[in-house]
C-alpha cells in the first residue's frame, strides 16, 4: 500500500497519462478548455483526484471543481508562510506534533486520496515519501514516555492511506498504553473516495474503541448516496462521527450553504465539531474570506437550526485553537448580565443575590459604613427648618438594603461627635456617604475630611467640592471664572452695606452656605431696599452666615441630576409652581418644596421628564455637565438651573449630597430623574457605590476576574502575562483535517 501511494503521487505530477487517470485527465480537459495552467501549478504543488471526486464537479470553477483542482494564485501567493501553525518548532520526533498538554497529533500518513488546493499541510503532503513505518512507531514510544498525553489525532495526509493491516498495527500499538483514553482519526475519506470505508476497515477500527473519528466535508455537494453509506458504516461500527470543515471562499462562505451543509451532516450521524478559518498557508490565500464572514455564518446558523448542527468556529495558529464567537454579552455588572440572543433581543440575567458574587468583583471591600445625619424632632427652640438636610430613617434604610442585596455587610455611622469612635471600632473598608455635616461653614466636608485621614475611600465629592458647593458665593466665583452663567449677586455681611448698582430688583435673599432651600422662604423674594434689609438681618441672626443676594430669574426652574464619572445627565425635572396660591411666589422655596408639596398633595410639582425643545435640552445639559466638571464633582450631583428672560440657562445651585428619598411620592428630585430613565432605588445606590469604586481601582473587572480565577484554579501556578510577547502571526485551519 505504501508503494502503491508513492507511485501514484508520483504519476500525479507528472502528465498523469497513464491507466486510469489518463480519463481524468481528459475529463479535466473537457472541463477547463485549457490545461496549461493547471500543469504549471501542479509541477509546484501536486495534483491528485479520485475519479468519484472528479464526477460531482457540475462545471468549471464549481464549490467540487474549486477545491480539487490547481488554480494559478496558488502559485502568486507571495504573502503566506509554508507552516504558519508553527507545527515543525512542536515536533519533538518525526511526525508528531505536541501542542497541547494532553494531546497529540500523529502523521501516519504524507498522501490522500485528493490533494485538497488549500491544504494546511500543503507544504508536505504528496510531496513526500510515505512515512516509514519504524518511524511511526517511534512515534507511538513517544506517547507511551509521556503520561500527561491522553488524547491522539492520528493524521496526515490521510491515515486511511494506508492499508488496513497497517492501520491495525498502529492502532494496536496505541491502544497497549493505558494512559491513552482516546483515539481519534482524521480522514477525508468518507468525502473523496467513500469506497475506501468498507466493512473489513471499520471491523479494524471498532476493535480499538473508545475510537472516534473527525471527517472533513466543506460543501453539501459532496454528501451523496455513496459518501452516505460509507458514514453509515462507520456510524453502525459505534465509531462517533465529528466533522471539520474548512471556511473557502468560493466554495462556502455563505450562511445557507453552511447551514445546508451542518443539516446533512447531522442527518447522517455526523456531529459538526469544527468550522476553521483559513490558515495563513502559503498557496492558499485566494481561499481566505474575513474572519466576519465567518462570525456572521455562526450568528445566522444560531437559532435557526438544531444545536446539534452548531460547530466550533476557531482561528488555528501557533498557540492552538481559539474559539471565535457572535458578541452574545453586551455588558456584566454585579447585578445583572445583558445578552442578545439570535434575533438580537436584549435580555438580562440576574446576579447572585447576597455575598457569594461579590467576592468575585470586589475581593477588598466587604464591609460598607453609611455615614449619615439623622432627622430628629425640634426642640422647643430650635429653628422650624434646624434638621431639613438630615435623612429620615426611611431613606437609611433603603440605602442599607441596596447595599445588602448588592452583597456587602452594611454598619450604620451616624455621623456626630461620636463618628470618629464607632469609624475606629468599625473595621469598614468603605463610606457610603450622605452626611450633611452638623457644624461649622464647611460641614459637608467634614466627614470626607475624616475618612481621608482614616484613609477610607467613600463614594461622592471629596472635601474641598462638599466645602465649595455649600458655599454659595465661593461657587458662583468659580463659575463666573469659567464663564458659565448665574445671576448676578452681592454678598452681605452687615446690614448698613450698599446695594451693588449693578442689581436689579426683585432679588433673592438667601442663606450663603445652606441647601434644601433652608432659609429661602415666601418672603426671601424682595423688591425694594427697605425688605431687603429686614431679609439680610434676618438671615444674618437666625443663620448665623452672610446673606447672598442675587437677582431674580423670571424663566422656567429645572434640576438636572447628574450619575457617574464622567457623568450621565438622567432625564431633566421641571419643578412646577402652577399649583401654588397666587400669594405664594413662584420659585422653589421653603413653602414650596415642604408645605405645598407633601406626600397627601394630589399635585405633583415635579414634571419629569422636562418638556424641552431639543436645543434647549442640549443647552441644560452642556451647562450640568461643565459645572459638576468644573467643580470638581464626582460620582452624583444635582444642579438647580433656572432660565433668563431671554431663556438662557443659569446655574443657580449645585447639590453635591442631593437627597435620596426613596418614596417617590415624597418628590425627591434625584430619585425621581432616576425613576424616569428606568433605574429602580437598589440600582441608584449599587451606581454610585460602583462609580466610587472604580474611581478608587476597587470594581475589578469581572471578565478579568473569571479568567484569573480559572487560570488560578487549574491547579498549575498562574503565570503572569510576558511583559513582552511575540506577536506571531495567526494561522487558520489545521490540516490534520486529512
Ligand atoms: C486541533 C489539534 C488537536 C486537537 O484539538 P481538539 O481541540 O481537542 O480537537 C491536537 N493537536 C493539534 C496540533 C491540533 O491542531
Ligand atoms: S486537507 Fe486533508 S485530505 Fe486534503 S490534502 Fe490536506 S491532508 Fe489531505
């Protein structure tokens, strides 16, 4: 047998014009009209087809005629490597390639039936001696010195070469090694000369089990009565049947041809286990398609047709095989997982509940402390809005919940002269923070102030943010500077200073440094000299702090909050005053925010999303966004804008520590902006937590991650990437396909 294969090889390259081929030569001749060309290909690469083969081309250029017969760019190929697997530098003896940890490719054979035109191993086969026997079983000593190989692909050329008594001999030899479990042939046999699967072969094979075998078609064409019976004598021999195909340009580069091609596989017992990209073999480029081709076939054969029809789609190269697959993921947070499925629906997947996930996203943060001011009841003394800013127990409450149900321990810090102790006996690795601070100009900043010398990260702006943004005339100065408008304004720190000539009547009068439109009232709204002095000695006895005044803006009032770093603008809220009395002014004051609107009010000041015309939509964000950039915040904010005359935006305001409530009937600007992009309460406080900590480097990427903890788990020690890798060229399908 084996001399009989090299006298044929070698028949096949020169005329062919001998016995039987002489027919297939005429026939060739009949097809193409021309055989120079063909002639001067196969001097370089050989030329060999089985007249069964040869009888299913329907016409020149065909899928059958493209793969079996010599074209010239196999010759203009100037830009492929002869073995761009890489094979030669993983063959510790002849005719064994050694890639993988436990398994190995044996070459039992240098011919085939049929010289396939883009041949993986185009370099080698027929070109060569049939491989000596002793070699072979060099070869199989190989296997048996090494106990990590489990797995052999007996290849070639095509093991079925050989004859029969042959290819007892070599599977005898492998199935004495006990480390071996399987055995697997790969043959392309069944498709190029099916005669050659007869029943005394498979009566061989089915002796040596667990055997499998992995055949190699490429075009529905090729599936006929006769390859059919020969794949059911294999299959009725229990030999389990895979098959890889080769993606070629011309051939079957569409999604109906290899679906088509996938069904009568799988009607004929033959499970698809491979699709191959091209290899980058030198001889073979006019076959390559995109590698998109090949991910658009997967993406339409996917739900379209039985999993069972569904290969591998891989890129081989040196490395080995890397599966290349549709984008199904579109994005994996630790709550949820989004995917796509055939029809591109978009789907979710919801996370672990408690503890368990959140190891794997976050392994430094485990213990969360929520520091914030609590609501309390006044005093017979104290001012009517002493506590505004402080958060009711609800609000905690449901912070401490999202933060649970995202999975960390959560510790209550009331944030008041005892914080600094229970911070110290906390063991926290993090702040949720909303304290208001209880004293001083600054006391937004005071426990970002704390937590940074305690060097604990927390989630919203840092001290010198919290400290400008309570400070309403520090803030108008910065953006002034940056030229992002706000009404003009003067401060007062007595009662005997003159009005600026440049203010206009109405004006405002305001606490300098509160929020929660503490000390804005009804009456804050002036428009002679006589009431804006009773305002400013007001404010300057009942808050202790410098009045600001500022000029009244008549236009329409908006409240943009903003999420994220940089920041997402949630859909903008229109604060409504249509529903007050016409005693009460109409912009957000005390009276409005907290008398007017209460839970048991049947009108809802809060129209959100605003109604606006695009340009001004636009305007409203530019102007957000550039003030939360400019003053430095981060994570969340929430920024009061009220229009001109003219119906330019002005900032009036920026909430660093915007409130939280999570009833929406309670009106909570923040929340409700939320609520109308489709954020639920829990995904509010999971996306500022995640913001903070990935700011601090603490959100691992969880793709990452999984990859490392599977690297890790192997049981191997896990290396680090090079620091330098070679890029080696990426190579497409692997020959072993005979
Ligand atoms: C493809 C291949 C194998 C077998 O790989 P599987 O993915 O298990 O089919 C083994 N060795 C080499 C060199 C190969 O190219
Ligand atoms: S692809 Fe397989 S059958 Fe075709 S020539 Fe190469 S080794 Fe032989």
């Amino acid at each position: 047998m084996m001399e009989k294969g090299e006298e044929e090889a070698e028949k096949d390259k020169g005329n062919g014009n001998q016995n039987g081929s002489s027919s297939i030569s005429d026939r060739l001749a009949e097809l193409s009209g021309n055989m120079e060309e063909i002639n001067r290909v196969k001097r370089k690469y050989p030329m060999k087809i089985t007249r069964y083969y040869l009888d299913l081309i329907k016409g020149k250029d065909d899928p059958i005629w493209k793969q079996a017969v010599p074209a010239v760019e196999e010759v203009e190929d100037d830009f492929n490597q002869e073995d761009p697997l890489q094979e030669e530098e993983h063959t510790p003896v002849p005719y064994l390639v050694h890639k993988y940890p436990d398994r190995v490719l044996l070459l039992v054979s240098s011919m085939c039936a049929m010289y396939c035109r883009f041949c993986t191993r185009k370099r080698k086969v027929g070109r060569i001696q049939q491989i000596p026997l002793e070699d072979i079983y060099k070869a199989i000593d190989y296997i048996k010195e090494h106990k990590e190989v489990r797995d052999v692909v007996v290849s070639g050329g095509d093991p079925l070469m050989r004859a029969d008594n042959e290819i007892e001999e070599i599977l005898r030899r492998l199935r004495e090694i006990p480390h071996l479990d399987i055995i697997r042939i790969g043959t392309r046999m069944p498709c190029v000369q099916p005669a050659r699967i007869t029943p005394h072969l498979v009566n061989v094979l089915k002796k040596y089990h667990p055997l499998f075998m992995n055949i190699h078609f490429n075009h529905p064409n090729e599936i006929t009565p006769e390859s059919s019976a020969a794949l059911k004598l294999l299959a009725d021999g229990g030999i389990p049947l895979g098959s890889q195909t080769v993606l070629l340009r011309g051939v079957n580069d569409s999604p109906q041809v290899m679906m088509e091609l996938m069904q009568k596989l799988i009607k004929n017992r033959v499970k698809p286990y491979y699709i191959y990209q091209c290899d980058l073999v030198k001889g073979v480029d006019h076959f390559r398609t995109s590698v998109e081709t090949g991910i658009e076939i997967m993406r339409s054969i996917q739900g379209f047709t039985s999993g069972l029809c569904l290969p591998h789609f891989v890129i081989d190269g040196p490395g080995g095989k890397v599966p290349i697959s549709p984008q199904y993921i579109k994005d994996i947070t630790p709550d949820q997982i989004i995917i796509t499925n055939f029809m591109n629906n978009l789907y979710s997947y919801p996370g672990i509940k408690k503890g368990d996930d959140r190891q794997l996203f976050n392994k430094h943060i485990h213990r969360i402390g929520i520091a914030f001011n609590l609501k309390k009841t006044l005093d017979k003394n104290d001012r009517f809005d002493k506590y505004a800013e402080f958060d009711d127990l609800d609000t905690i409450n449901a912070i401490r919940v999202a933060l649970e149900k995202a999975g960390y321990e959560v510790v209550l810090l009331e944030a008041d002269k005892d914080f600094i102790y229970s911070l110290k006996d906390s063991s926290i690795d993090f702040v949720f923070n909303i304290a208001e601070g209880i004293h001083g100009e600054s006391r937004e900043s005071h426990v970002p102030a704390i937590l940074e010398m305690f060097n604990i990260p927390y989630s919203g702006s840092g001290v010198l943010t919290q400290a400008i943004t309570l400070n309403k005339s520090r803030k108008k100065e910065i953006l002034d500077y940056y030229h992002i408008k706000t009404p003009r304004w003067q401060v007062f720190k007595n009662t005997n200073q003159k009005l600026d000539a440049n203010l206009h009547f109405p004006l405002m009068v305001k606490p300098d440094a509160e929020g929660s439109s503490v000390g804005i009232t009804n009456d804050s709204l002036v428009h002679d000299i006589a009431s804006l002095k009773k305002q400013v000695s007001k404010i300057l006895k009942d808050y202790d702090q410098p009045a600001l005044v500022e000029e009244f803006l008549t236009g329409r009032e908006f409240t943009v909050s903003l999420l994220g770093n940089p920041p997402k603008v949630l859909p903008i809220v229109e604060v409504n005053f249509d529903h007050l009395p016409a005693n009460i002014h109409k912009f957000d004051s005390w009276e409005a925010k907290w008398i007017f609107d209460n839970p048991n009010s049947p009108v809802d000041p809060i129209i959100c999303p605003a109604d606006l015309k695009p340009k001004l939509k636009a305007q409203i964000e530019k102007v957000a966004k550039l003030t939360f950039e400019k003053l430095g915040c981060v994570d969340i904010a929430r920024i009061d804008i009220r229009l001109d005359n003219d119906g330019n935006p002005h900032v009036l305001d920026v909430n660093a520590l915007p409130g939280l409530m999570p009833d929406p009937k309670m009106n909570s600007r923040f929340p409700r902006s939320c609520y109308a992009a489709g954020m639920t309460y829990d995904q509010i406080i999971q996306t500022i937590l995640n913001s903070a900590l990935k700011r601090y480097n603490l959100l691992l990427d969880p793709i990452k991650e999984r990859t490392k903890q599977r690297t890790e788990g192997n049981g191997k020690p896990h290396q680090d990437v090079p620091v330098h890798v070679e890029v080696a060229p990426l190579k497409a399908a692997p020959p072993q396909v005979p």
